[in-house]
C-alpha cells in the first residue's frame, strides 16, 4: 500500500473520529454525508478512504474486533470448549448490544454484503476466531454437530438489533444469549 500524505492521514484519523461518535448516536445508517461535513471534508473524500459502508464500520469497529478475535485464540485451547465457546459468546453478545451498528457489520448476509469486494472484515475475522471454539466445542458433544459459526454470528447479530433501543442493551442481550443457550425446550 502507499505511503499516505500527511493531509490523508489526517484527513482519515479526523474521518474515522467523526464517524465513531455518528455510529454510536446513530447506529450503521449514520449519514456518510453528515460524517464528511462534520469532518470538514467533501463526501468524496470520505469515499475515498471509505469506498464502502461496510468499510467505514469495519473501520469503527477495528480495534474492539481484534480484541474479541485475540480473546478467541486465548480460548481456544480451554480445558472446557463448551465454557470457552459460551464466554466468547457472551463478550461478542455484550459488545454487539452496546456498539451500536456491529450487529450490521457482523451480519454474514445483509444488503450490504451484494458485492463480495465490500464483505465485512468484521464477520470474517469473527468466522475465523469463532471456528476453532465451536469446533472443539462440536467434537466434546457440547453443541449440535449442525451448527455453524455463520448460525452463530446471526443469532447474536439479532440479539444485538433486538435489543439496541432497550433501556438496558446488555442485560437484555445477555438474557437472550442464555435463552438462545438453553434452547426453548430445555426439558429435551
């Protein structure tokens, strides 16, 4: 990649800070319009270091997402993959409900996602990271043998959308991963 001008890296950094706060207050429709304007830059600017949508949220959510995908690898090797599995999902599930627009950028098929050069770095890093827990966890008879890391991903994805407008976002998130856990029939 080449070397950005020092006006670019500053132009990006004063971009991204902008549309951090947007996404927070506004969730994955923040307007990429309001973004540039408050940013004091043209919306082709924004364009340019942003070409998609999907970019700019796997921007917002970088650091966050590499944390989560480094807490993965530490797990993957927990004497119990059920417990490791269920933990990992839990601070996904925790950090999906509290940043809003996540849910969007972990979403596996969403009207986002039509061009697979805009695909969320976000859900690939998470399949990555996701894959070695649930499959350990598949291979111990803890999950369903039929169960993917894309189910995964779109099962908290939802929770997040359900609960973003909740007075309490990740207690609400919280319960519903441990009624998705236990399943709605639990005496089987």
């Amino acid at each position: 990649m080449p070397v950005q001008r020092a006006d670019a890296r500053r132009n990006y950094a004063r971009i991204l800070a902008v549309a951090e706060a947007e996404v927070a207050e506004r969730g994955a429709d923040a307007s990429l319009e309001r973004i540039a304007r408050v940013a004091g830059v043209g919306s082709a600017t924004v364009r340019r270091h942003f070409p998609s949508r999907r970019a700019l949220l796997d921007a917002v959510f970088h650091e966050q997402v590499d944390a989560l995908c480094t807490r993965a690898h530490e797990l993957a090797d927990a004497p119990d993959p059920r417990a490791a599995l269920l933990e990992w999902l839990g601070a996904l599930t925790a950090y999906a409900a509290s940043a809003r627009g996540l849910a969007t950028a972990l979403a596996p098929d969403t009207p986002l996602t039509s061009d697979a050069a805009h695909a969320s770095a976000c859900a690939a890093k998470f399949t990555e990271a996701l894959t070695p827990l649930l499959r350990r966890a598949a291979q111990d008879g803890a999950t369903a043998p039929d169960l993917t890391v894309t189910d995964l991903l779109t099962l908290v994805a939802g929770i997040a959308w359900a609960t973003e407008h909740h007075h309490d976002a990740a207690a609400e998130a919280n319960r519903l991963l441990g009624v998705m856990v236990a399943g709605v029939s639990p005496g089987r």
